[in-house]
C-alpha cells in the first residue's frame, strides 16, 4: 500500500484506549488546484456564455446579479454559495452594482464537470466567518497574508464540494491505472509523456491503455495534456502581466497561431478575449 495516497481516521470509543482505523484512498481527483481567488466590486457582468475549462465558485455581499441556465435564472443572493462546473455556457447579468467574491479551480480530473448544472450550497454560519476572513486578507493583500488567502480559500471549496449530493459523484472517479497516468501526465505538463511510458506503468499494453484512458476520462492522453496547458494559459492570462505570445510559449504551444486556435476551440474566444472578459 503507497501510504502516501492514504489518510488515517481514528476515534476513541468512550474512555476505552480503543482505536478504530480507517483507510481511505485519496485520488488525484480530489486534487484542487485554485487558479484564482479576488474579491471586487461588479459594475457590468452581462455575458451571453461565461463557460470556461475551470469550477467557478460564487458568493455576493449584496443581491442584484443572476445567472441564467436552461431557462432558470439563479439569484446570487448573500445566503447561498453557487458552484460552477467546467464548461458551463451560463448566462451572468447584474441590474446594480454587487461586491462578489469568487474563485476559479480545477480539480484532479474535471471528467466530473456537469456542463449544464449549476450547484446551490446554502451558507453555514461558520462558512460566512471564512469568507469574512477572506476578503479581508484580500482587500489587504500582501506577501504575508498569501498563505492565509491559499489556506482560506480552499477550505471554502472543500466544503462547497462536499455539500455536492454524493449520488453526483457516482460513477465519476478513475481507476488506480488511470489515476497514475492522470498523475504522470500532470508532472510532467506541459510536456507529453508517451502512450507508451503510460502504458508501462499501468501494466498493460498500449492498445489496451489508450482505449482504458479514453473510456475513463472522455479524451485521449493528448487531449487531457490539451487541456492542462490550456488551464495554465488561463491562470496566466488572468493574471495580465504576460504577452499572449509568451503565454504560449510557456503553456506548451509551438506558437501564438496554434495556441489562439486551441485555445478558441475549448474555450469558445480568444486568449485575448478571455483575458478582456477576466477583468470585466
């Protein structure tokens, strides 16, 4: 057993030295990689399709923005906590100036992405404390406080996660081949790693792999490393300090054509427009 990929839990039964042990396997699915956490205030938030290959996560301290899926339009109210899966061709819309709250992350493997569902967590009092917290670590934003900000932040989406209807999650989790192909893949982004390397370390041959990837995750091996170099060209072009040209370069494109093509594909815009829309 890899106790690396293993958590204990331990309970003491009454005032007996009985302890009880629990293993449970942690995945590379249960991996968050937070891309984004900002607080600000939202004069204009009206876009016809705000999707986008990463979770998106919700709060506003006043009510006056929606968003709109399938003909049902979802308040962003001051009680509830709204998670966005991957993908997700919402409509968003405000009819006054709200102060928000959001995080954009991505999870080990966003197989599990519901595009068409958006998830409503009613605010625990605790959580509220959290997010009180938060803001003002990020309104006060310095060296310092960035590991509370990291720390604040994901506690947040762990509980957003985990108020997510267990039967939602059934039948979305790889494999411990697949999860280890996930996890080489990952190490080496933006780099590939080969079918056949892959295939190695799961033990089987490289016909057998590919089509075990494919039917586990939706995409090929490619496809997958795609998608990790196109979620780091969306950290980087949120965070605007870099020309889009180096943007691809640095995500793993041969050049600026060939990434603003990819990128349009699985996005839906341009880099430069997601970049436009990201400080909207």
């Amino acid at each position: 057993m890899d106790q690396s990929l293993f958590f204990v839990y331990k309970t003491n039964v009454g005032e007996d030295v009985f302890i009880q042990d629990e293993y449970h396997e942690l995945l590379s699915f249960a991996e968050i990689r937070l891309m984004h956490s900002c607080f600000c205030r939202l004069r204009k938030w009206n876009f016809s399709d705000l999707s986008a290959p990463f979770w998106r996560w919700y709060w506003n301290r006043n009510p006056g923005a929606w968003v709109s899926l399938g003909g049902r339009r979802y308040d962003l109210n001051p009680d509830r906590i709204f998670l966005i899966p991957p993908n997700t061709a919402c409509a968003t819309s405000v009819s006054n100036p709200v102060s928000q709250l959001y995080m954009h992350f991505v999870l080990g493997l966003d197989r599990a992405t519901w595009p068409g569902a958006i998830f409503v967590h009613h605010l625990k009092p605790g959580e509220r404390r959290l997010i009180d917290r938060l803001v003002t670590a990020l309104l006060r934003r310095s060296d310092n406080r960035a590991l509370e900000i990291s720390f604040l932040s994901h506690a947040l989406v762990n509980t957003a996660l985990a108020a997510v209807p267990a039967a939602q999650w059934e039948g979305r989790l790889p494999e411990a081949r697949i999860d280890q192909a996930l996890r080489s893949i990952k190490a080496s982004a933006p780099d590939p790693v080969t079918n056949e390397r892959l295939a190695e370390e799961a033990g089987i041959n490289v016909n057998a792999f590919t089509k075990l990837f494919l039917k586990a995750t939706g995409q090929t091996p490619r496809q997958y490393l795609i998608q990790l170099r196109i979620e780091k060209a969306c950290r980087l072009l949120e965070q605007n300090t870099m020309a889009i040209d180096q943007i691809a370069e640095t995500s793993g494109f041969c050049d600026r054509y060939h990434f603003s093509r990819i990128f349009k594909k699985r996005v839906g815009v341009s880099p430069a427009a997601f970049r436009r829309r990201s400080r909207d």
